[in-house]
C-alpha cells in the first residue's frame, strides 16, 4: 500500500508541476491567502450595490444577526441580512462546488479540457427548469415542481440516460462516457430550445433565457442549504479519493496495477459528479467556464496532486465567482448582466492564457 500512494503521489507531483517562482508555493500559504481574499470579496459583495453600505456597518449588522440580536429597525438590516448575504454566501458555495466538480470531471476523462457539463447533465437540469417555467410549474403550477425541484429533477434523468448509456456492454471507459454525455447533452438541449420558443410572451422568454446564461438573483436562506451540504459531502468524498485520482493520472492499465479499481473508482467519480452538478444547476442555472478554468489555474499553481488540488479548486472558485457576481450586479447601472456571460468573458482569455503558458513550458 505504501508503494501505490507513493507510486499515485509521485506521478500528481510530476504532471503538471509549477515552474519557475510558482514551485516553492506552499499549498497551506495559498489557501490562507485564498481564504482571506474570500473573506474580503464576500465583504464586498455585501457592500456594494444599488445603494452601497460601509463594510464596518456590514459586519456589525452579520454579528448581530448572528448573536441572536433583534434586527433594527431601517432598510439596511433588511439589505444585508435578507438579500445580500445569502446571495453572496450562494455564489461562494456554487463557486466551489464548481471548482470540485471541474477537477473531478478532469480526472474521470482524464482530459484537462473536460467541464461539468460535459457529461450531460447541465443538460438534463436547464431542460428541467425550462419546462417549470414554460408550463408554469415554477410558480407552483399543475405539474407540482418548484424550479430547483423540476432542474434536480432533470439532471437525475440524464444522469440515469448517460449512467445506463456508459455502462453497456460492461464498460466504462472515459471515451464511452464522454460520447454518452456529449450525445444526451444535446439531444436535450435541442428539446430545451424547442420549450424556450413555446414561451407564452417576451418577459417568459427572457426569463427563461436569463436562467439559461446563470443567475444567483433569486438566494435566499431556504435555498442555501441543499447546496452548501452537497458542497461539503462531495468535497469529503472526493477527498477521500484523492490518492485514487492520482493514480489514474498514469493511465488506467497502471492505476490497475496498482490495485486501484478503475471501473469502480469511475462509476463513484460520474456518481459525485453528476449529482453535484444537477444540485448547483438548480439553484443557480448553467454556469459556464469556471469548472474548466478554476482546475488549470490551480495546477498551474500547485501541480497535480488532488489531495491539495481538490480543496484549492474549491476556494478558487468560490472567490471566482463571489467576485463575478459583485461585476454582475454592478457593472450597469440599469440591469444585471447573467453571471454566465462574465464568466465567459473572463474564462475564455484566462484559459487561453494558461494554455499558451502550458505548451510554451512544454515547447
């Protein structure tokens, strides 16, 4: 057992290693500096807005609040406490969850160029919540779904359509599984702009269209409870597989020599992933590009080694995307941009950029 973890950990250490300034980077220094950065930026969010508040008053209202102090009477109780903080805390959550399950989808395809959604299950969740707000089960409607309900609700069905898909045969090799997602994933996406073009009037559209480019306008305290438990869950299961995934970093026929069930290991990782994947997809809608980005930033940081790795995802792309959400809503004056469309923006140089560093250090 002692030759495979060093065997797994020596082959995380050699791919992807930092070069340059980036190798004595301390992974415990990182995430302290991260965390700080988190807190800041979660500050920030709180203060700024429509009517911006001072971040000492923030604070003083969340400690309150949190000692069990009746709120006080005025506006800015309600500001912060009701409406920013759980937007601000969710954006933090779904950040996360996202940097985890970028880095999981990674190292299931062993592709660094695979995303969450690639598997088909972002999919399944948009076709979901675009059937409650078509049919008008959002707003409680005959169907009975509440929007996260109905997008939950998708995900599990392309999960079972990818899951049983993958597995035929006996197999469950990346390959077959990325062509199971691909397939599904757009399969039901043409569904999903079949729905948008039945929407009643012009507000249904744009609100099913601003939902499909992500959206964390409608946090609160209700809705951050199922994701930030799923976060938490899957970062202990995943991180109970780090050395695992390290493995499969040599390739399945190594990884298997060293004792690692591959087929199993897979199967657990598309489990974790999926249902992840399909919980932060119903409450925040489809969030592109940071799944993909958040993972090849940190290795490029700390190398390959998902003991390290999978926590660093996490808190990268939690401050990732609280940051794109205080953009979102003060970038103009008279809307708010989806959160999707900024990521975009800044996800597609940013991944350029690392891409353009990684084979020129290959070169």
């Amino acid at each position: 057992m002692a030759a495979v973890r060093a065997a797994a950990d020596g082959a995380a250490r050699t791919e992807s290693a930092p070069s340059g300034p980036g190798r004595g980077l301390r992974a415990g220094a990182l995430a302290l500096g991260l965390a700080l950065a988190l807190i800041a930026a979660l500050t920030a969010a709180v203060s700024l807005g429509a009517t911006d508040i001072a971040p000492g008053h923030v604070w003083a209202v969340v400690l309150r609040r949190l000692g069990g102090t009746a709120p006080q009477p005025g506006t800015d109780d309600l500001i912060i406490w009701q409406l920013r903080v759980p937007r601000a805390l969710l954006a933090a959550c779904v950040g996360a969850g996202l940097g985890l399950v970028g880095t999981a989808t990674q190292a299931l395809v062993r592709n660094p160029l695979a995303d969450p959604y690639l598997l088909g299950i972002s999919h399944g969740a948009s076709l979901g919540a675009v059937a409650a707000i078509v049919l008008g089960a959002g707003a409680g409607g005959a169907l009975g779904f509440g929007l996260s309900a109905a997008a939950f609700a998708g995900a599990l069905a392309a999960f079972a359509l990818v899951w049983c898909l993958a597995r035929r045969g006996g197999g469950f090799s990346p390959l077959r599984l990325v062509l199971a997602g691909v397939g599904i994933g757009q399969f039901l996406s043409g569904f999903t702009s079949y729905l948008v073009l039945q929407a009643g009037d012009e507000q249904q559209t744009r609100g099913v269209l601003f939902w499909l480019m992500g959206s964390l306008s409608g946090a609160t305290w209700s809705a951050l409870g199922l994701p930030a438990l799923a976060v938490a869950t899957g970062l202990l299961v995943l991180q109970a597989r780090a050395r695992a995934m390290n493995a499969l970093l040599m390739g399945d026929e190594t990884a298997a020599g060293l004792g690692i069930d591959v087929v199993r290991l897979r199967r657990e990782l598309f489990a974790v992933t999926s249902l992840l994947t399909g919980v932060l997809v119903a409450v925040s809608g489809a969030i592109g590009f940071l799944g993909l980005m958040v993972p090849h930033l940190c290795r490029l940081l700390l190398g390959g080694d998902h003991r390290r790795l999978l926590p660093l995802s996490a808190l990268t792309g939690a401050l990732v995307l609280v940051v794109v959400d205080v953009v979102c809503r003060t970038a103009l004056a008279t809307q708010e941009l989806p959160v999707g469309v900024v990521t975009a923006l800044i996800g597609a140089p940013a991944l350029l950029f690392i891409l353009d560093r990684r084979v020129g250090a290959a070169g």
